[in-house]
C-alpha cells in the first residue's frame, strides 16, 4: 500500500452513527480514510463497501480508544506506516441517561474517560503532527447539551460542555500553527447513540430527530469553512438562542422536560 504524500482522513467512532455517515461523504470525495472502533466486523464491512463503491485506500483500525496508551500506539502505528492525518473527526462518544446517584460510578468514569479523556488525548497527538507539518483540519463532535446542564444527562451535557469550551479555545490557539479546528453540535440523531445510552426518547425529541447525513454535512461544511463552531438543524439552532436569550431555570425546565418527558 502507497500511504506516503497521501492525504488522509481519520474517524473515530467510524462503526455506525455519525462516524459511518462521515466515512461516507468523505469517500464520496475521494479521500483516503482510516476507520477506527471497537467492532471490527463493522468497520471492515464498511471499508469493503467503501473501497469497491469509491475505488478509495481504507484501513481499519480496531481500538478501545478509552485506554490511553492505545490512542498513542494507534498514532505511532500510523506515523510507521508513512499516514499523515490532514483531517481529524473527533466523534467516537456515548451518553448515559438517569439520575446521577443511581449510574454506577465505574459506568460514569467510563464515559468521562471516553468523551473527555479519550478526546483529548487523540486531539493532542494528531494536532502536535499537524504543528510540525504546519496544516491540518480537525473536528470535535460535542452536542447540543453542551449549552447546558440537563437533568439525568448531568455528567454527559458536562463532558459535552468540555468538548465545545476546548474546542473553541483551539480554535484559536491553533490558528496560528495553520490548524482549523471546529466543534459540531448535533441536537437528537437517529444513530447507535438512543440504545447505547439507554435513553428514552420522549414525543419532543421524536419531532427534533435528525438523520445522520444532514448532520454530517453541515459538520464538513464548517470544518471546510473553518468555522469555530456549527450547530445542526434549525430547530436545535433555536434551543441554543433560547439558552442565551432565557434565565437559566427557564431553559433548563423546557430541556429537561423535552429530554426526561
Ligand atoms: N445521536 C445523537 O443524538 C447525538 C447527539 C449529540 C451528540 N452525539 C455525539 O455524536 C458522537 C457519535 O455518536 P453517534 O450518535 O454516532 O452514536 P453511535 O451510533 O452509538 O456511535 C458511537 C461510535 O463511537 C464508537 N465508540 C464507542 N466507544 C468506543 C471506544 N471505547 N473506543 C472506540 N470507539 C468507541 C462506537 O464504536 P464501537 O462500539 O464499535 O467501538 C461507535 O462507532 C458521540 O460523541 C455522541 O456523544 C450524538
């Protein structure tokens, strides 16, 4: 396999959801990808599909990205192989919905571990690549909770919060090193996220349910546009100005209504 002088997209999170959907229109454009997840059979599904359907280079990559020390044996298997990243989709999460006191702690810290840690340590190791080769294009997916703490989402709309705060201080800071950085903020998505996060799906989140692929492109069009931010959908836009514009026990009571029932 060729990999040098190659430009290479990387998406984390690449089984199903949001990261198939990137894996798609990213081929769709004739980009070579790196798939990365846990379900191998998945990804090397995908990938087969993607190869014969684009005539495109994919490699499958299986990792527990919540070990550390995987996410920097992932890199250096790759910097081997000659794979310089230019674009990063930072996607790989999950939610957990219900009372704080009831979710074991082990639980909790797992996805603290994978929607913080997890995000960091894989922001860090491809932004410092992308420093030394003076460009790159990198997108973290955070969530429309990010805007606010939300009943019996407590410690997911708070890690969320943590993507998007990050995300937008590296906007900045990584400008200068030729480093776009965006933040993407899905509202409710018709995904693996519902099961995988045991979560209830109320009549108000039916009506904002979005599609995947909506989602994805309006993520590519920022990153492209090197937007600092982007949240999906026009309705999920609204919730946000509604955040600005209302006390906090206002817009707190409507989203916990519209995310418990
Ligand atoms: N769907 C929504 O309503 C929604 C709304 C806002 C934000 N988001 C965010 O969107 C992102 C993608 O989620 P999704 O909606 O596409 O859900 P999804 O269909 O459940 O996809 C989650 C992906 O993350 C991967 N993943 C989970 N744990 C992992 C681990 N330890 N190591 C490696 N990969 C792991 C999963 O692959 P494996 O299981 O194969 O490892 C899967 O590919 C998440 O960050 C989520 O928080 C989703």
């Amino acid at each position: 396999m060729t990999t040098t002088n190659k430009s290479w997209v990387l998406v984390t999170g690449a089984s199903s959801g949001f990261g198939e959907e990137f894996a798609r229109q990213y081929a769709a454009q004739g980009r070579s990808l790196v798939l990365v997840a846990r379900r191998l059979d998945r990804l090397q599904a995908l990938a087969d599909t993607l190869r014969r359907q684009y005539r495109i280079e994919v490699m499958v990559e299986q990792v527990d990205l919540a070990d550390t020390a995987a996410v920097v044996q992932l890199h250096q298997r790759l910097q081997a192989q000659g794979v310089a990243v230019d674009i990063l989709i930072n996607n790989a999460g999950h939610g957990l919905q219900g009372p704080f006191v009831d979710r074991t702690l082990d639980e909790t810290l797992a996805m603290v571990q994978l929607d913080v840690a997890s995000l960091t340590a894989v922001t860090h190791v491809f932004a410092r690549e992308m420093r030394a080769r003076g460009s790159g294009k990198i997108l973290l997916v955070a969530s429309l909770l990010a805007y606010q703490g939300v009943q019996n989402f407590a410690v997911y709309a708070a890690a969320k919060a943590y993507v998007l705060r990050l995300g937008e201080a590296l906007h900045r800071e990584l400008k200068r090193d030729g480093i776009t950085v965006t933040t993407l903020c899905p509202g409710m998505s018709d995904t693996g996220f519902a099961a995988a996060a045991q979560q209830k799906i109320t009549p108000a989140l039916k009506q904002l349910m979005m599609r995947p692929a909506p989602v994805v492109r309006a993520g590519i069009r920022a990153l492209q546009a090197g937007r600092i931010s982007v949240v999906a959908g026009w309705p999920n836009r609204a919730l946000v100005i509604l955040t600005w514009a209302t006390p906090r026990w206002l817009h707190q009571a409507l989203m916990s209504r519209a995310m418990n029932g």
